[in-house]
C-alpha cells in the first residue's frame, strides 16, 4: 500500500496546482488493479433480486471483503484492463461525438474498473480512509476529461460575487444549513466549491460543474443546493450541473445478497423544487433509477454518456455566446 499511497500523493498534488496528472493517474489505478489481482480473492457474493437479477462479486484478504463489484462491468483481467483504457484514452483525443454503443460501454467498464479497483484496494488494506476512493473519482475523472478538451479551462471553484455573504444574512434569509455550506469552503465565503468546474474557455462565462460522489447516501442534496446557489447568482442556464456517481450499492451480510439502496422520492423533490442538475450518471446505474418515473423527471444515464454529453454542453454554451 506505501507504493499505492505514495503515488495517490503525487497524482494528487499535481492535480490541487493544476497541472497535467494524466500519468499519475494511470499509475495510481493500475498499481490498484495489480494489486487486487495478485494479492486478493476474487468470487461471487450475491445477486441483486431484482429484474433481472445481478450479479455482484467481493474482494477479499484474510477476514476483510471488498464492497460490492458488479462483475459484468468491472475488467477482471489486467491485460484486458490495460489495453481498454488505452483505447479510451485513444477515443477521447479524438473526441466522442460518433461515439456508439459499443465506445460507450467500453468506457463506462473502464472507469468503473479504474476507481473500483482502488477502492477496494482501500477497503482490504487501509479501511479507515473512506474519503479516499472519493478523491480518486475526482483525480480520475479530470484527467480523462482532459484528454477530450486539451484547451478547455479546469477549476474547482465559481466566484460568487452576487452572492450575499452568509455571515450578514439572519437566519430567515437562509435556504438551509447546507445552502451555506454549500456557498463556503473553510473561510471563503465568495464561490461555491465543486469537484471539477469544466468552461470551454478561461474567458467564457458558461461551464459545466461535475460533482463527483462514489455514492449519493450522504449529502445528496449538496449538488442541488450548489445548482440553486448557481441559479441565483448566474440565472438559469449559465451554468449546469451533471451528478456523476459509480453505484448505490450495499452488502447484505445476513441474506448473503446485495442491496440497491436508493431515494428516488428525495431526488424528485430536489429536482423539482429546489434546482434541477442535467443529469444523474452511474456506472453501475440503480434499477430504480433507471424506471421510466424517474427518467421523466431527470435523465439519469451511464458514466459512458458523460463524456459525450460535456462536450455537447460545451459546444452548445460556445455557440450561443459567440
């Protein structure tokens, strides 16, 4: 795990300052990926019961399991990992608006693989670092996505300027607890703070915000209270969000099966009354998510579609400001 962490650490300074951490990156979910496969079991837990049934297969080391791995999206075999991601990497430089089914599916397993791959990693061998697989989604993802836009501008911040600040508003004047939070990290109080912030230009005043999450169970009114603040201070439109997550799943170790734990009547409301995002994208997309009641309410899709989806947004923001 010393190689592991240690090149996290590198991936992740270059990528707080900015700069092209493509390589590191790679390293980090590759060294991962070895990892799991020399050193862990790898078998089939349980299924989810639903319709239809799926599979889910664990990691494990001694005493300890992995989470849940959806076995028909993660790529079990280094080799065939390996050569998948370069072909994504291959796929985003040259960009993804032919993109078919097959390229989709193709990079949804990839990303899957990649981020489970470390965090199972953590769950055997470093539990205690529950924020770190979150953290390797984001280095991840903006790596990726900086091979598809080479010249577009990456931050993680959007200075709010028509903000009030929250220290000179009375309680009543609050949305929520979280709406402040949402509007402060630590003692800036003057932008709202995401996971990546995405302008197909420095100079251009749209952008697509990318919040991250391994999983939406906690805090999943976080993105929608960023999206509202947004709204707010930009108007409608000027910038959108798309909530980008792997899966909702958990282990049941008293069935000996896996559970989707999900709250679809909370993202309605969300979606309906206090701001609506873009898009919802999983790798491994909840069924309940995936019904028709849902989708008529918010477009939730594969972590393949996102890549091509950023770059309609941003060809559409460009268009309509030029």
């Amino acid at each position: 795990m010393d190689q592991l962490k240690a090149t996290l650490k590198a991936a992740a300074a270059r990528y707080n300052k900015l700069l092209p951490h493509h390589d590191q990156a790679r390293d980090l979910v590759f060294l991962a990926h070895a990892k799991l496969a020399k050193e862990a079991s790898y078998a089939h837990y349980g299924d989810f019961s639903g319709r239809p049934s799926v599979a889910y297969h664990v990691f494990g080391s001694g005493t300890s399991v992995s989470r849940p791995v959806r076995s028909s999206i993660y790529l079990a075999d280094p080799a065939l990992f390996s050569k998948n991601y370069a072909t994504l990497c291959s796929k985003l430089k040259s960009g993804p608006k032919d993109w078919g089914d097959a390229e989709i599916t193709l990079a949804n397993s990839v990303v899957y693989t990649a981020v489970m791959a470390v965090a199972c990693c953590f769950d055997l061998w470093q539990r205690g670092s529950r924020k770190t697989p979150g953290t390797v989604f984001e280095i991840l993802m903006a790596s990726l996505l900086q091979q598809m836009l080479p010249k577009a501008s990456f931050s993680k911040h959007i200075p709010l300027a028509a903000l009030v600040d929250a220290d000179d508003a009375s309680p009543g004047d609050r949305e929520s607890e979280e709406m402040s939070e949402a509007a402060a990290d630590g003692d800036d109080r003057g932008s709202v703070s995401t996971d990546l912030v995405i302008r197909a230009t420095p100079a251009s005043a749209l952008g697509v915000v990318i919040p991250l999450k391994i999983t939406t169970r906690e805090r999943i009114v976080q993105p929608f209270a960023h999206q509202r603040i947004l709204d707010s201070a930009f108007g409608a439109g000027v910038f959108q969000s798309l909530l980008v997550c792997i899966s909702e799943t958990q282990l049941d170790e008293n069935t000996r099966s896996v559970k989707q734990v999900c709250v679809p009547g909370t993202v309605k409301l969300f979606q309906k009354y206090l701001a609506p995002v873009a898009g919802l994208y999983y790798c491994d997309i909840p069924q309940r998510y995936d019904a028709a009641d849902m989708q008529r309410v918010i477009p939730v899709k594969s972590v393949g579609h996102l890549f091509c989806d950023v770059l309609g947004l941003l060809d559409i923001q460009s268009a309509s400001s030029s």
